[in-house]
C-alpha cells in the first residue's frame, strides 16, 4: 500500500480549505441579493400602501384634497 506524505495531505487540505471559501462567499453573495430583494419588495408595498392612504384621505375630505391639489 502507498503511504501519502505530509505534504500531499496539506496540499489537499489547503485545495478543500480554499474550495469552502469560495463557496461561503458564493452563498454570502445570494443571500445577500436575496435580502436586498425583499428589502427593496418591502419598501415598494409601503410606498404602494401610503400613496392608496393618499388617495383614500383625498376621496374621503375634500378640504385635504383642495390643500394638496390647490
């Protein structure tokens, strides 16, 4: 049986270390995008939801209507 030597073994070890970072940045990357994804999703549904009150506040009181329109 072939023996491995010392240095075969931290030549691999520095292979599967550098392949792991490379795949943490990877995920690190998606879950960041992801992230910035829904962030950007959550505030478009808030400004949806403050223009509908806008509008509904407009439809309700004619004197904020005639203050914000002029």
């Amino acid at each position: 049986m072939r023996r491995i030597s010392l240095q075969t073994v931290v030549s691999l070890a520095e292979i599967v270390t550098a392949l792991a970072v490379v795949l943490s940045l990877v995920y690190a990357a998606n879950e960041f995008r992801r992230s910035r994804n829904l962030t950007r999703t959550d505030l478009q549904t808030i400004v949806y939801d403050r223009m509908l009150e806008m509008d509904r506040l407009l439809i309700e009181n004619e004197e904020i209507a005639d203050i914000l329109v002029g």
